[in-house]
C-alpha cells in the first residue's frame, strides 16, 4: 500500500509541476515542527503565507523545545496511533531512521525540477537523500559553533574578540571581575552537548572531531585530548550564573541581549532573536565562531519530510517541499531566522554582516571538507550515540564526575550504546 501511494503521490505531483512552478492543492497541511520562540515563528510565517497563496492552508503542529527531542515524542506517539501529519520538520538520523521504515514519501520528482542536487552541499545531501531518492527538502543551514557577545558590555570591560580559547577565558575573567554574568547558558542537556562539541573542536580540530563524534574511536573518546575537553568544560562552568538549569535557550539569548550576561555559545538561530530584538550586528552584538574552530563549520540544517501514511495531504506537502527550496524564499527566511540557505547558489546581497560570513564560511568548509555533522543537533552520531554523550557530558559539567573520569565514562557509554 505505501509502495502504491508513493507512485501515486510521485505521478501526481510530476504532471502537476509541469503546469506551473509548483504543485497547487486547494487542502490543508498538519506540520508538526518545535520553532516557537519569536524569531523562529516570524520566519516560519514566510512559509506559511507562500503556501496560502497557492491554495493551501498551514494547519500548525507546535512542540516546544529547542533541540526538537518532544516534538518527536509527539510524532511517534501520532504515528503509532495512525494519525500521522502530512508533514514535519526532523533533523539528521532522524530522517534516516524515518526513511528506514518506510515512513518518508520520494520527493525526487520536486528535487529533479528543482536542481537540488546541483545546489546542495553533499553533507546535506547524505541525509535528504536515501536510497537513491530524495526524502527531505532542507531549509536552512545552521552552524552551531558561533559565540554571541553583548558588544555594550564587551566595550565596557575594553575586551577583544577572542580568537583562541585561552583569549576566551581570560575575556570572561574580565567580565567577572566587572560583575558581569561572562556565559548565559541554559542546562539543558542539548545545550550541554552544543558548548561540549564547540569545546571539543577547538581543543582538537577538525580531524579529532570526525574521529570522536563521526567516527566514535574509542582512542579519541578516552584520550588525553579529551581529558582536555571536560576540564575546559568545568572550567566555563564558573562562569555561569546560578540560575542556569532547566533554562531554556531563548531566555539564555535574551540575558544577552538585555546585558544581563554577555556571551552565549549557541546556534545562529541566536541571531534571530537578536534581530527580532531589533538589534544589528557590529553595532549592539558580535557574532564570531567559537575561538579556535575558525575554518571550520558544524551545521545543522532543519528540513521538511511528507510522511507515506499523511497520504491524504500528498500534494500538499509536496508543494511545501518545492517552496522550502524557493531560493527566493530560502533567502528571505534565512534573513529572519538567522541561519544561512541551504542552497549555494543563493546570494548574499541582503544578509548582514553575520550572515554574509556565515554563508562564506559555509561555502569554504564544504570546499575543504569541513563541514561536518553537529552532534548535539542530530548531525554528528544517531540518537542513541548522541544520548550517551549527552549523559557523560551533562555529568561531568554538574560536578558529577571528575574530568579525569569523565573519558573512561565516554568510551564506556558511546559503547553501551552501539
């Protein structure tokens, strides 16, 4: 039966495309997705209004939480019990395994029209296409390893943009001594895992990274370097206020923001929350990659997948899947949103200056073969792997575990979980 409604769907939409520049279906769309936070819902809105003007209605599925982990809660709990959206937003290993089960609909037909294979960077590409087939239609591009700084309060304590760890800590000396909260963060443990993996790349670069979150060696995991890691994590530790656990992490971003702390490690989509704040780049907050992973990007790119079982809403979210490559819309979403194109081909002409380096470096780590996978945002290991280091992780920064301990736990968990 998925077989057949796959054909069906594939049929439908070919000819359907053929007509014009999309699919026009006069029905409505479920899309479960986790972008509530103010900036995330103005982008979004793009969407939804292009898919009105073409004859469908958006019918909104949110769950909260920033790394996406209830809203797919949500959708298996929706799938089990045959009420599958027509679509949703998923990340990384999370689009493998739904393709896995059949459950993704092939979208090639949208993805051959649209030139997504000439346009796409190949790390996207290794998970928007399965098998042979497109499955998913990325969005976005975000980089996790970015450094938020509040620059009235970086101007106050005369501070320099750090460039490598050792110029960060001791910036974040300086705001301490000035009773300025140094790092805003929120204890969570995908946020653990996002300061974690920043740490650990620029501790050990870009080869250490792909050895230890891509490839999971057990040399790297329980080795020197990474002792290295976990006492440079207890070491930003002390430079977090109290009140950090449980925070989520828009409310990290905005004590940036309202100068209540001054610096985040976080995703770009930080940036939308600046600019939601109406504050520019430069001017009122500094956008720099976190010291010592110049040269190197982690992404993490959300994309949209129809669902075989939605097959009720087919055309439908076969229309989403072309709009969400638009390059025009591409462009204009990613100005709100924070992130960059998914697309290389889309110009930066209307990106600040943030977005223009983020675009830049995007083009050069897929150059040089930098760009890898985020693990705390689905990219770098499966579920199940980036579990076990969440674990480990979020011990060692809550005193838990000793940093000499903590790579022995590493290996043993990373393992456990394999």
């Amino acid at each position: 039966m998925i077989r057949r409604w796959s054909i069906l769907v594939s049929t439908a939409c070919a000819i359907a495309l053929g007509a014009s520049n999309g699919v026009r279906a006069a029905e409505d769309l479920e899309v479960i997705h986790w972008w509530t936070s103010g900036g995330e819902a103005k982008a979004l809105g793009l969407v939804k209004d292009k898919l009105q003007t073409q004859g469908v209605t958006w019918k909104d599925v949110p769950v909260a939480g920033g790394s996406g982990v209830q809203a797919m809660t949500v959708l298996r709990a929706r799938i089990a019990a045959g009420n599958p959206p027509g679509a949703g937003q998923l990340l990384g290993f999370d689009i493998v395994d739904w393709s896995d089960q059949g459950m993704l609909a092939d979208i090639s037909s949208v993805a051959e029209k649209g030139g997504w294979g000439q346009a796409l960077p190949k790390p996207l590409q290794a998970f928007a296409m399965q098998d042979g087939k497109w499955i998913a239609a990325p969005i976005d591009v975000h980089s996790t390893n970015w450094l938020w700084i509040n620059k009235k309060l970086l101007d106050r304590v005369g501070g320099k943009e750090p460039a490598t760890f050792d110029e960060l800590i001791a910036l974040f000396d300086k705001f301490k001594a000035a009773g300025i909260t140094p790092l805003a963060h929120g204890g969570q443990p995908w946020q653990d895992g996002t300061v974690f993996e920043n740490v650990l790349l620029s501790t050990g670069g870009p080869d250490f990274y792909r050895k230890a979150i891509i490839e999971q060696d057990p040399a790297a995991l329980g080795s020197d370097t990474m002792k290295t890691v976990f006492e440079r994590m207890s070491k930003l530790r002390t430079y977090f206020d109290p009140n950090f656990s449980g925070r989520d992490w828009n409310l990290a971003t905005a004590m940036v923001i309202k100068g209540d702390a001054a610096a985040q490690v976080m995703g770009d989509w930080a940036k939308g929350e600046f600019v939601n704040a109406g504050m520019k780049p430069g001017q009122d907050f500094v956008c720099i990659r976190f010291p010592g992973t110049q040269g190197s990007v982690t992404f993490n790119s959300d994309m949209f997948a129809a669902f075989e079982a939605g097959k009720a809403q087919g055309d439908a979210a076969m229309q989403l899947a072309a709009d969400v490559m638009d390059p025009d819309l591409q462009a204009k979403f990613n100005l709100i949103k924070g992130a960059v194109p998914a697309r290389l081909d889309v110009p930066d002409t209307n990106f600040d200056a943030c977005g223009k380096k983020g675009m830049k470096d995007l083009k050069e780590a897929t150059e040089k073969g930098t760009l890898m996978g985020s693990l705390a945002h689905g990219y770098g290991a499966p579920a199940g792997i980036k579990q076990a280091f969440f674990d480990v992780v979020t011990q060692e920064l809550n005193g838990q575990l000793t940093a000499d301990a903590a790579p022995k736990a590493l290996v043993d968990a990373v393992a456990g979980a394999k």
